[in-house]
C-alpha cells in the first residue's frame, strides 16, 4: 500500500467514525488521495516547463503547465487564465479544453488523458492555441465533444453554435426577435453575457441589455424545441413563447450582474452586485430571492448543479459547504459534518460542478486561497486543490495539490479560478506558482494555466 494510500485509509476510518449519523461511506472516485485534515506544508518548486508532467511534492497528484510567456508568440510575456467557474471548459470526451489570455483571446487546445499532453488543434497558430471563431465568453457542448455554444463574435446578441470538425459557424436565434419589452435592440453598446446551457444542451441562457455585467436587464432562455422565454428583471415581466407571461412574483427590480442556468434547463441563478442573488423558475413567474444579509447563508462563491446548489458562505467555519435546491432555497445540508476543530479561517473558496449539471450527487472541486495574499501554509486546506462529497453519505473532503496561486486584489483574474473536466479526472486552474512566472510588459503580474489529475 502506497503512503497516500495508507493516510486515506486512516483518514477514512476516523471521519466515519466521527461522523457516524452521516451515513455509510459514499462512493470511493478518488482512491488515492489525502482525506486528512492535518497541515501540509508547502515544498518550495519552480515552476516547470510547458507539456511536462511532474508531481505535487505534498500530495502526490499528477500536474501539467499548459501555458509560459511564449505561448502568444504575438503577445509574448502576456498572462493566461481560466475561462471561470461557471463555464464548461471541458469537451465531453475530456480531450480539448480552452482557456483565456489577454484581450479576452479565447484558445483551444488538445488533451490526452492518458498522458496529459497538450497538444495543437487543427488550424490553431504558432504556440499552439486555436482561436475560437465566437464572442468572448463560449462553453463547450454537455453532450457533442465537437460542439461549443457562444455569440457572434459581431453580433454577441445571436447566439450561436461552433464545430470543431469542420469549421462551421451555425446562428441559432438572434435574441433580438424574441419579443422583449421593452424591445432588445442592437447597438455598439448593447452586449451579452455568461453565455450557459442545460446539461442536455436543449436551452442556452444569456444575458443582455447593457454593456457590461452589473447593469444588464433581460435574462434569456432560449429552448431549441420551443423559442424563446425572458425575464426583464427592472420591470419585472416574464414573457416569450412558452411558459406563464406576467409579473415575477418578486418584488424587487435589480440589474444583472451575473446569470446561469441549470443542468435541468428549469432555474436561472441571477446575481446582484452586493445585495444577492434570485433564482427563476423559468416554467413559472417564481422568482426566489436570497439575500446578503447578516449571517447569511447565501454568500460566497457557488457553483450550479442539476437542480442545486453549492456554497460556502462562511459561517462557523471557512469550509463550512452547503448544498440547496434550487426549487427551495431554505432546504440546506451541510456538507462538511464534523467541520473541523477548532474552526478555521482564512481562505476563501472557488467551487467548478460542471459534472454537477449532469447529477448533483457527483463531487464539486474547489480551490481556496488566501484573500490577503498570504503564501504560507497555515493550516489544513490553505491554497489547495480539493474535492468535497456531494451524494450526503459521508463528508469527505479530497485534497490533490497546492495551487501555488497569490491573490492580488488589483488583479481579479489572479485567484485560482479552476474548472474540472466532466469525468471529474482533470482539474484546470490559474496560477501564478507563488509569484515565479514573471510579469507582462507592463509589469503586471502573470498567470499561467495548470492542469491536475484527481485520482
């Protein structure tokens, strides 16, 4: 038995023994990583060459640098990043993936998964990133490992679809006949956003009417069977070609800040700046609000499944997770029971359950990181990689690598946003490796993209 082996066999017997009303352990996906909760501290490493697979000194998993300063040959010295939390960055068959660089350049790249290679796709330029012919903002199909969604890249209110085979570029509605009142109307300052589809592919969700997110006023659901169905969350209406028409049943009017649909294609998660977030029903006029205040358990950075929803707002404890249905916001279960003693705090957390859209009993990954942007390893679980049960027959927290990432706050896209493959396999995140992949020609910090094997 390996040494990571042995640790997460111990670890196993003493959170189910700690945690005995939780249930008999869950199912095992990751046999070979840490379920401790003891302090791992962090081995100084460079950061290695492109394309070259070393090993986490600390926990043993697999990792890949996919990105330097020379992987924009145009641009050299320029940072790279990931796509966000919320988006499928993934193929289906978990061999491309994409990422972010510097304008918002959308890239594509090959992968092996039973090497980790990365390679070029078909027509990508030198350094080996293939542009992606769609507004800034796509997501790669639930179901079509050839088939991303996304805008037009000159009309980003039609939302169309692209395939890798062949180049196509299909428009599949312009969103500006969809009957909104007051009318959507097109122009150089009307753009949309958070472009995110059902785990079925069957409705794609975006938001529009302003030019940039926090002052945006339609949600659009767009059905491929049945048109389209939209929200204008200032007056409050719900209309469209399918579905009740009238007023939501809440009585606030806001602006969109961010907005994404669920796996089931039936709740759309709508955020506002500073004040919360709602949830719509789409088959109804129910919208469901959850609001920032006090204690609540309605904050921090969450992640959509199926028809639920995780979060850790940080109450009791920084890894205090919780899991809710969409269609009842106050139907919560804690998911990490017992939290650990004594409580912990320090580290804020990014969640990515893109599997989740397809069963919410899947496990979501994380990675948290030091909102000071401290580097040293405190206590157990600071700037990691992790995976936490989601299925509520254990508590069982995964932990792979440390991420390496250094959180500055004039820089937002610094926090080690991450993204785990449909499989629940692979893992992509950001990160500047503590501060040793330079700066761009203007000195501002870099970031690279990574990838980690969960097993």
């Amino acid at each position: 038995m390996t040494t990571r082996g042995f640790v997460t066999l111990i670890s196993l017997c003493l959170i189910l023994a700690a945690s005995a009303a939780a249930g008999a352990q869950g199912v095992q996906p990751y046999p070979d990583a840490f379920t401790d909760r003891e302090v791992h501290p962090k081995t100084p490493m460079a950061p290695p060459p492109v394309n070259t697979v070393f090993q986490d000194p600390d926990f043993g998993a697999l990792m890949v640098r996919v990105t330097d300063d020379n992987t924009n040959p145009k641009r050299l010295h320029s940072f790279f990043r990931n796509p966000g939390t919320e988006t499928n960055a993934w193929s289906a068959d978990g061999r491309k993936f994409f990422l972010v660089g510097e304008q918002r350049r959308t890239l594509a790249f090959g992968f092996d998964p039973s090497t980790m290679f990365i390679s070029a796709l078909p027509g990508a330029g030198t350094g080996g990133g293939f542009a992606i012919p769609l507004y800034p903002g796509p997501t790669f199909s639930f179901v079509d490992p050839d088939l991303m969604y996304g805008t037009l890249a000159g009309a980003p209110l039609t939302i169309a679809s692209f395939r890798f085979s062949t180049g196509a570029i299909t428009p599949l509605i312009d969103t500006t006949t969809c009957g909104m009142q007051p009318p959507l109307v097109a122009g150089r300052h009307v753009t949309s956003s958070d472009i995110s589809i059902s785990g079925d592919d069957n409705r794609i969700e975006i938001n529009a009417g302003g030019n940039q997110f926090g002052n945006r006023t339609f949600v659009i659901v767009y059905d491929k069977k049945r048109g389209c169905r939209w929200y204008n969350t200032q007056t409050g209406q719900i209309g469209g070609s399918w579905g009740p028409t009238g007023q939501a049943v809440v009585p606030e009017n806001f602006l969109i800040n961010h907005a994404h649909i669920s796996g089931s294609g039936q709740y759309v998660k709508i955020s506002v700046v500073r004040k919360g977030y709602y949830v719509w029903d789409t088959t109804s006029l129910n919208v469901q609000p959850c609001y920032f205040h006090g204690r609540s358990l309605c904050s921090g950075y969450d992640s959509l499944g199926y028809d639920t929803e995780i979060n850790a707002p940080g109450v009791t404890d920084e890894m205090n997770t919780f899991r809710r249905t969409l269609s009842d916001l106050t139907n919560i279960t804690q998911l990490v029971n017992p939290l650990p003693l004594p409580h912990l705090w320090g580290m804020e957390k990014h969640f990515t359950w893109s599997a989740g859209h397809l069963n919410n009993n899947v496990p979501v990954c994380g990675s948290t990181y030091s909102p000071d942007g401290i580097t040293e390893i405190k206590q157990p679980y600071d700037g990691e990689i992790f995976c936490i049960e989601t299925d509520l027959n254990a508590s069982t927290i995964w932990r792979f690598a440390h991420n390496r990432a250094v959180w500055d706050p004039e820089y937002y896209w610094s926090e080690p946003f991450g993204n785990v493959s449909l499989d629940g396999r692979f893992f992509m995140f950001s990160s500047s490796w503590d501060g040793q992949v330079g700066t761009n020609k203007d000195g501002d910090p870099r970031s690279d993209v990574w990838i980690v094997k969960l097993d």
